[in-house]
C-alpha cells in the first residue's frame, strides 16, 4: 500500500505557516480599518498586535495540531486502513466464485 508523500514535519512545518499566516491576516485587516476608521497610527499599531494575538487564539482552535497526523507512520492502531474493507470484499467474493466453481466432489 502506498502511504502519503508528504511527511510529517512537513505537514507540521505547513500547519505553523498557516497558523501565522491566518493571525497575520486578521491583524493587517484591523489594523487597516482602524486606519480607515481616522484613528492614529499609535491605536492603529495597538489594535494590530492585540488582532494579532486574538488572530492566533483563532488559528489554534480553527486549526487544530491533530490534522497533521496521519494514521500511516506511527505503530498505534487507528482502525482499519483506507481500503481494507474493501479488500476484504473482494477476497470475500473470490471465495464464493472458487465455491461456485467446484462440483460436489471438489473438482473443478
């Protein structure tokens, strides 16, 4: 079975980049209309950084760690694997066509 091609740390590296990316974000926009707003730079650069923080509180419950794991490359048991039931299916009916395939005696 072919696993994902990209790894964890990459995933992980990926998770942090759109965390920050996603806080920056609600930042510069707050900052951008308290600006609008007629406020001085000195308040504009106050609600910037107090979006930015609110921006990474929202980033860790929007995207939480956990949707960098994958269950292909740790030893814990997570369940059946993405086709497994299908598999099994398939095994199941090649089973029932070697039975049909047989006489009453066991040849074929």
């Amino acid at each position: 079975m072919v696993g994902p091609s990209i790894t964890k740390a990459d995933r992980e590296k990926f998770l942090v980049r759109l965390k920050v990316g996603f806080a920056l974000l609600v930042g510069v926009s707050m900052t951008l209309v308290a600006l609008w707003g007629s406020s001085g730079p000195l308040v504009a650069l106050g609600v910037g950084v107090a979006a930015t923080l609110v921006g990474g509180a929202l980033a860790e419950f929007t995207f939480p760690d956990s949707i960098a794991e994958t269950p292909y490359e740790d030893d814990r048991e997570r369940g059946p694997k993405p086709g497994k039931k299908l598999q099994e299916r398939r095994e199941e009916q090649s089973a029932q066509r070697e039975e049909r395939a047989t006489d009453r005696n066991g040849q074929r």
